[in-house]
C-alpha cells in the first residue's frame, strides 16, 4: 500500500510539474551540438552556395521557434548579404544580447559597420573579438582583414 501511495504521489508531481517545463522557452546559446540546438546543416549549405533567399526562407522558418543566438546570427548575416543592413543589425544585436561572448556575431557585426563606412564601431568589434580571443582566433583574423582591406582602400 505504501509503494503505491508514493507511485501516486510520484505521478501527480509529474504531471503537475510538466506544463511548468513546458511553458518556459528553452534558451540554448552557442551551442550547436546542444540538444535544443536547431540543426542548421541545410541553411549553412545554402549559405556557402550562396543562395541567400532559400537561407533567409529557412532562417526565418527557425527563428519563429527559436530565441537561439546562432540562428539570429545566421539571420543577420543572410540579411546583410542581401543588403538589408538595418534588419541585419536588429538580428547581430539580439544574437549578442542572448550571447554577449559569441565571436561570429561580434565578427559579423564589424564586417556590417566595415560595409556601411563606421570605422569606429568596425573597431569597437575588433576590441571585444581581442578580448575574447587573446591568443588570437579567426574571426578576430577576419575582422582586422576586412577593416585593413577597407582602410587601405
């Protein structure tokens, strides 16, 4: 009688306890091989091909169910590719507020004042890309080429 007390009790505090779980947004951050990372194989792919449009279709398809700072990240820089630089940067800033030390957006974002002519926040970006990477890394290699090669232009 006792076993099946608790197996009651056990039950009810599931059942109870899992719309709670349910009803909170599963925040993950960096994290691609995370279990609540969204697989963005397909949308990489057509990024490296170069289809901007089929990326952005598939990006957005991810961000409605997703608060995920790759996916914004990703979003950002499809748009920025398409020559929406303001949307792009509404995206790089949400990527970033849901993951301050994510280096692509802190790259991607320079590259987005590199293209738009605001050197000084090319630079603010290479700054916190020298902080989070101090022994170096490649996206803080590809946000100094991009602000020399604009520079020397």
């Amino acid at each position: 009688m006792k076993h099946a007390l608790f197996a009651v009790l056990g039950a009810i505090a599931v059942l109870t306890a899992a719309p709670i779980v349910i009803a909170v947004p599963a925040y993950a951050v960096d994290d691609i091989e995370g279990a609540d990372a969204p697989d963005l194989t397909a949308v990489k792919a057509k990024i490296e091909a170069k289809d901007y449009k089929g990326a952005l279709a598939d990006l957005r398809d991810l961000a409605q169910d997703n608060q995920q700072a790759d996916v914004y990240n990703l979003l950002g820089f499809t748009l920025r590719k398409t020559g929406d630089y303001q949307t792009s940067l509404t995206y790089y800033t949400k990527a970033l507020e849901l993951k301050p030390d994510h280096k692509a957006a802190h790259e991607y974002l320079g590259e987005l004042y590199v293209e738009t002519g605001d050197m000084a926040k090319a630079n603010e970006q290479l700054a916190s890309l020298q902080k989070l990477c101090p022994s170096g890394c490649e996206e803080l290699s590809d946000l100094k080429q991009a602000i020399d090669t604009k520079v020397t232009k």
